[in-house]
C-alpha cells in the first residue's frame, strides 16, 4: 500500500507501457489499457485511461505484490512541476477526496508530464 501519510512515491523511470501492460493485465477493465508507465529499482506506477495502478513488490522473492488503485474520478486538483536545465527531475502533486490526501509521483529522466497533465485533465474537466 502506497504510504499515504508520507505523500511521496520513490523517483520513478519512465518505461515501456507494454511491458507493463502484462503485470496489471488481471486488474484491468474491459476497454481499459496502460498509457504511460513507470518504475523504481522493484515497485511501478502505471496511467491507465480510466486510473493509476501503483504496484509495491514485497518481500525478498517479490512475488508478493500490493496494487494500489487510485481512479482519477477522485482526484480533486493536480500540480505538476515541469524539469529544468539543472533539475531534471519532473513531479506530479494529485489532491484527492474522500480522506485520501495528497500523493506526489517524482519522475527521473525523460517524462512527458505535459502528457500526463492532459490524460488527468481529461478525466477533471
């Protein structure tokens, strides 16, 4: 379980949304598919078109999993921080109801985060 109380998820890598698409196949709903997709060293996060699906890998085989959905539908406001030429990295502030709080996604490297503003944005507006 994502630690709610903390509101921040390790630095993730942006990675191959196919890849991925496999380890939440069993999670998804009829016509819903994987639009982006992140990693830690052992954990993933993945935007699918209807939620984000947080994916914790527990104990030393990491066949335990805890999946975390967040449906966007809950989400009340989002931030995002672009990169910069010092700072690359990106960061996704989401505000949800329901007593959930404030969840930040910290991406490394090359993420379209502009991107992932207009998927939420689409789900908000």
């Amino acid at each position: 379980m994502i630690d709610f109380q903390n509101g921040s998820f390790l630095k993730l890598m942006p990675v191959d949304p196919a890849g991925q698409q496999n380890k939440v196949a069993p999670l998804l709903v009829e016509g819903e598919y994987v639009v982006a997709a992140f990693k830690t060293i052992r954990d993933s996060v993945v935007f699918t078109n209807k939620r984000i699906i947080a994916v914790n890998v527990q104990g030393i085989t990491g066949k335990k999993k805890d999946f975390t959905t967040l449906p966007y539908s809950k989400v009340q406001a989002y931030s995002v921080e672009t990169s910069g030429s010092f700072d690359l990295d990106c960061e996704l502030d989401l505000f949800f109801s329901g007593g959930i709080g404030q969840i930040r996604f910290e991406f490394l490297g090359n993420c379209d985060i502009l991107g992932l503003s207009r998927l939420i944005a689409s789900h908000l507006l």
